[in-house]
C-alpha cells in the first residue's frame, strides 16, 4: 500500500533549481535511507512532504488518516518549556480531545431529546478513542520514555533552554515515539546523540514496522537499518534497493557504464560532423552528408552529471607550541551545579585526543573551560607557551543574516574578493553557495564555512566540537586526511568511533569522572 506519492516535483531557490521533476513513492513497511552531498536538498525535500515549504510544481498526495512525526535538525524548542512539557506535547490531541469530552458533558445537562444522542454517541467515541490511546496513562509514558533517553537523570522539570545539543534531540525524538506516527521522517538524528543512544535508536529501527525515511550521512547506522536508499544528486532522485553498500556498488557500475556509453557516442559524433563538413559542399556526397546530418539531428546526446565540487581541506600550521600544551588541575566544569569530579589532565605538543562521553555530562563545557570561555567552580587550567588556537563550535550563531564572502572578510579583512572566494571553493562550495547568506545553507554547507574560516588561521592546537556533524561522506573522509596531516595538537570531541579510530592517540571518556550519570 502506498503512503506518499510525489509526482513530477519541481523546486528552486531563486535561480537556483534544487529538483527537477522528481517522482517518489513510499509503501508501508519500507526503510528508507534519503542520502546525497551537503546542499543537495535532502531537509528541503522534507520540508515539502511535510507541507513546511510550497512547491513551485508537481504534486504530492499522503494516503488518507496518516500521522506523520518529523524530527527535524532545525527545529528550535522555546525557552519556559520543561522536558515533561514537550513530551506530554506529543499527546496535544488527546487533550483536545478530553477538553471536547469536558465541553460534551457540561451541555449534556441543558440538551434534551435527539441532541442529548448526538451527544452522548460522540462522548461514547471520545471516551473510546481516549482509552485506546491510553490517556490515562500519559504520565507514567513520559515517565518511561524520559527514563529509556536518560532524561529523567536530568530531571524532566528542568527548563529545555538549558540543555545540550544532544539533550535538546533526545526530547524531540522522545516527543516523536510518543506520538507513534504511522511514518517517521528523521532528519539525520544521530547528530549530537552518544554512543549509547545512537545504539538504542538503531534497535528501534530495526525492530519498527511502519515505514521511515531517515537522511544521515552515518554509514554503519544507515546500513544497519534501511532496507532501500534514495540518492539525491543534480535535481534527481533515484531508487536503489538494499543498504549504502549495495548501493555504491550499483552506483560505480552505473557510473562507469555511462562514462562508457558517452566516450562511444562522442567518437560517433566526432566521425558524423567530420563526415558532414567534407562531403556538404560536394554533388556527389551531398545526399550522404544530409542523412548523416540529420542522424545527428535525432541523436539523444547522453550526458555526463557535472562533478561536484569536493573540499580540499589543509590546516595552516603555527610556529611549534611549547612541550606542555595545556594542564589541568582539579578542574571542576559547570555553571550553577558541578559537573564532574575534579579533572586532572594534561596535553603534549603533537598529541591528537578523542573526547567522549554521554550527552549532558560536559564535554563542550570541558572545551570551553580550557580556552577560558567558561570559568571553572573550582580549580584550575595552565595553558602552554606559543599556543595558537582553533576553535570549532557545534552550530552557527542564530540570527547571522550576513553572506559566506561577508563572514570569511570578517575575520580576515587584508584578503582579496578572489582569496576569499578561493578559500570557500576550497571547502566544496558553490559560487551559489558563497555568495548566499550563511543562515539559508544547509548544516553541512555551515559547517564547511566555519571549517574554512579555521583552516586560513594559523594553529597549532585545534580544538573540535563535534566537526563531522552534518558533514557528507566526502567532506568527513577529507575532514579525517587532512587531521591526520595536522602537525599540532588535536583536542576532539566526537561520537563516531569510525572517524576518530586510527587518528587520535588516545581517547578521555568523561562518563568516568561525570555525576550525572
């Protein structure tokens, strides 16, 4: 049975065409992985299913009574909201519902005759649809899913504005199994999530019945749980069935057939006009040149998808730091309530360090200790001599309405527009790219650009906060190389152990010195 139909799909920004008549269609049961580069359109794709963004032409048709639950990467929860609220929020029509059934009862007591039936039947289905539903039982589920996340730890009255990045996605995907839509749409949930939640997420999936469509660029989790994959790239879309890996083998072979396939028919068109420009002008081979002529009139002329641009990362590399990079000493992380227990680490010149740990328990709040960005409760940080340092943030800062030219000139105002320019295509972006506002590009396409401004400065301690998120497979196997190449220190905190294995030294799980676990 089919779910979604999109047919003949047309969208752009501007000048910028993002599909071209693109048709898909979803039944029930299917696992789909929706992949493609940063910027190919996979959120905007989302965002026109779920009726976010109007389409410039096509159709697209849902069947009939489906409840879809969109976990989006962009979706901001507000401040004065607790966990409990957000969660009790997934059963929003419940409660319409109870307040109807309120309404029902308070006018049964003035109706009379075949009103009085009206409503008592529609009270009867209310109080039908409330029990089935488990109404009555909502808080000890908010209870039960605040516990599976870790949720409850934190404590579920706490406000949402105060959590972290993966705090903030385990109650939106919490919110979203509460619900229990018909069809879960997931976009790249594994961003800002531990290692152990990553793992439950993955079980869940696997064991879910109803149909998903989830975009992540987590190839072990994507081929562990989708069973069909849909590669966006150049306006189109196209179906390939089984996991990631069946699916760069089909692509290769595709790829390569049609590179085959054009070379021949570009030696037979080189061969036809060479025919045609020395047999027109003579009597004799006219009549040939013109049949010729018009084979290549009729000619379907195959063509090659234009290659895009891949990142070309390099880190400038600073004078030498001194042997010490940086210790700490019984350093306690937090802001009104410790964190940790008192953390005494050092760093040597040249040492590349994963950081680990639960979501919550401080690793960004460790980072920003360090730098000085946060002042500690107690102890203390002693940085190193000759440091140069390199800050990566999570996310962009909200509101930035400047454009990728504007905001790499803000910090280095002595480049050329070409220097500039260059730098940014260097990262794997577009001319349309570098000229848009920041804010209107997609996370991948963000981060890139706070990459690029990293990558012109010259460091020799580079501090990473979660850099692969949102990240395309090319730009993380790029991203890998060129920390590899670094010659200074690498402090990084990352949750993919595929990236960091092999690069880094050593690894510091914070779990081990967290009181919040």
């Amino acid at each position: 049975m089919s779910i979604l139909n999109v047919e003949h799909l047309s969208h752009g920004f501007g000048d910028r065409a993002i599909f071209t008549d693109v048709s898909f269609r979803l039944l029930k049961g299917e696992h789909i992985g929706l992949i493609g580069a940063n910027g190919e359109g996979k959120s905007t794709f989302m965002s026109i299913i779920t009726d976010k963004l109007m389409l410039d032409e096509g159709t697209i048709e849902w069947a009939k009574h489906v409840r879809v639950g969109y976990l989006d990467q962009h979706t901001v929860l507000e401040r004065g909201m607790t966990i409990r609220g957000v969660l009790k929020s997934a059963f929003s029509f419940l409660f319409e519902l109870e307040e109807r059934m309120n309404a029902i009862c308070d006018r049964l007591g003035e109706a009379e005759g075949a009103e009085q039936e009206t409503l008592m039947e529609e009270l009867g289905t209310i109080q039908d649809l409330l029990s089935a539903h488990d109404f009555y039982c909502i808080d000890s589920k908010v209870e039960e899913i605040g516990h599976a996340f870790g949720l409850d730890e934190i404590g579920l009255d706490k406000d949402v504005d105060e959590l972290s990045g993966g705090q903030r996605t385990k109650v939106l995907l919490g919110k979203l199994l509460l619900e229990k839509p018909d069809i879960l749409l997931l976009d790249e949930p594994t961003n800002y999530l531990d290692v152990q939640h990553i793992k439950w997420l993955q079980r869940y999936l696997q064991e879910y019945e109803n149909a998903f469509i989830l975009i992540s660029h987590d190839i072990p989790f994507l081929n562990s749980v989708v069973n069909l994959i849909y590669h966006m790239e150049n306006q189109r879309l196209d179906r390939y069935v089984g996991d990631y890996d069946r699916f760069l083998e089909v692509y290769a072979m595709k790829k390569s057939q049609l590179e085959a396939s054009y070379k021949r028919q570009q030696q037979e068109i080189a061969k036809l006009q060479d025919f045609v420009a020395r047999n027109k002008a003579r009597v004799a081979t006219r009549n040939m040149a013109m049949s010729r002529q018009k084979k290549l009139d009729k000619m379907e002329v195959i063509e090659l998808a234009r290659e895009k641009p891949k990142p070309e990362f390099a880190f400038l590399n600073a004078r030498a730091a001194g042997k010490l990079v940086f210790e700490t000493k019984e350093l306690v992380i937090g802001y009104e309530e410790p964190l940790c227990a008192p953390l005494t680490f050092s760093m040597e010149r040249g040492e590349k360090i994963a950081v680990t740990g639960a979501n919550g328990i401080g690793k960004t709040t460790f980072l920003k200790s360090i730098l000085g960005l946060v002042a500690p409760l107690s102890g203390c940080t002693e940085l190193g001599d000759y440091l140069y340092t390199g800050y990566f943030e999570q996310e962009t800062a909200p509101g930035n309405t400047a454009t990728c030219i504007e905001e790499l000139w803000k910090e280095f105002p002595s480049y050329t527009q070409y220097q500039v320019r260059a730098a940014l295509a260097k990262c794997g972006l577009t001319t349309k790219n570098i000229e848009s506002q920041v804010r209107v590009l997609s996370g991948g396409e963000q981060a890139k650009v706070r990459l690029c401004k990293l990558m012109n400065r010259e460091t020799n301690f580079l501090l990473l906060d979660e850099p692969t998120n949102h990240l395309d497979v090319d730009a993380k196997a790029e991203l890998r190389r060129a920390l590899m190449e670094y010659k200074g220190t690498v402090l990084l905190i990352c949750h993919e152990p595929e990236f960091y294995d092999g690069l880094v030294s050593g690894v510091w799980d914070l779990s081990q010195w967290s009181l919040k676990l």
